[in-house]
C-alpha cells in the first residue's frame, strides 16, 4: 500500500477556500462557475476534516502493522536464506506496538480532546519508534489552534516513517545476504589449495 499523505498545504488554499465559503453563503452550489465549483474541490486542502482524519489514521493503522510484521518478514527473509538469526538482523524496536486508531470519522464528528491527543500520541510514537533523519519536522503540541504547517507536518512525519521503516528492512535484508554469500560449503575448498 501506498501512503496517499498530503503534506503541501498552503495558506493560499485556507485563502481560497475562505473566500469561496463566503460566495457559498450568498449562492447555492448550483449558483457557482464550473470554474469555482473545481476550486472548491481543490481548496479542501485548505481545511482539516474528515477525510484528513481518515487518512491520517489509516496511515498510522498501516505503518503500527508495517512495524509489527517486519520481523516476521526479516525472519522468513532469514530462513529462507538458509541463515541463522542473529541480533543484526533484529529489528531497532520494541513490538508489538499497540495503537488505537479510528477510521471512520464522519463529517458530522467533533473530535473530542482526548481523541486528538490520541491522533497525536499516535503520530509521535511512530516517529519515535525508528530513527528518522534530523530535518523531519517538528508534529504539533495538540490539535488547538491547527496550523497549515502543524497539518502538514503530521502526515509528512508519517510518509518519512513509511520510507524509514522501508530502508530498515531493505537494509536487514541486505545483512542476510551478504550473510548467505559468506557461506563456504563443504567440499568447495579442500586443503593445500591455492
């Protein structure tokens, strides 16, 4: 699965979606421009709802599993290798971890404080989970007071995780086969030889 994460939001959409927001209290939808109904569709961006909160979630849900399966992925990688388990292979983390996620926010929801600071924790423990580079952004406090860059931020720490998480295990995998090709078999060297 793909991360889909937004992370290039602008003021200018929260600008646009300002201004369209006030033409809609004045005119019905059908009462606007092809033009302006494509801009109200593309200045989404330019609030927090939702789909924002669905898609934040769903990354965390995937990236908590992406966390929990690797060492079983590193370890049949091993097996199948033929090599035996050894702490380079192991992975830089505790597991399992356990998140709770909610998927299913609807439009109609009010996030209470808890579950944004749940949204939040969340977020943090992933980036906490594996060493990310130094210039990975900072994540907002809490959700009070949102920013275009804190709402940025949120789902770029999650698609630097995603990429982590894939160099972690394409690294492991290349200890094991550097490991596999070390392997002398008997009877391919034999005494005296040059």
């Amino acid at each position: 699965m793909a991360l889909d994460l937004i992370y290039d939001r602008t003021q200018a959409d929260v600008l646009t979606l300002e201004k369209l927001t006030k033409l809609l209290d004045r005119v019905t939808w059908y009462g606007l421009t092809e033009e302006q109904k494509e801009q109200w569709e593309n200045a989404q961006k330019g609030c927090y709802n939702a789909s924002d909160l669905n898609r934040v979630e769903r990354a965390v849900a995937y990236l908590t599993e992406q966390f929990n399966s690797l060492p079983g992925t590193l370890a049949a990688y091993l097996s199948s290798l033929g090599v035996a388990p050894d702490s380079i292979f192991a992975v830089p983390y505790s597991y399992p971890i356990q998140l709770t996620m909610k998927t299913d926010w609807a439009i109609t929801d009010i996030p209470s404080s808890a579950a944004m600071a749940r949204y939040i924790y969340n977020v943090t423990a992933l980036r906490n989970t594996i060493t990310l580079p130094e210039n990975t952004p900072p994540l907002p406090v809490s959700m009070n007071d949102l920013t275009v860059t804190g709402a940025n931020n949120l789902e770029r720490v999650l698609q630097i995780v995603d990429a982590a998480t894939l160099a972690l295990e394409e690294l492991k995998k290349s200890y094991a086969d550097k490991a596999a090709l070390s392997f002398v078999y008997s009877g391919e060297f034999s005494s005296g030889e040059v």
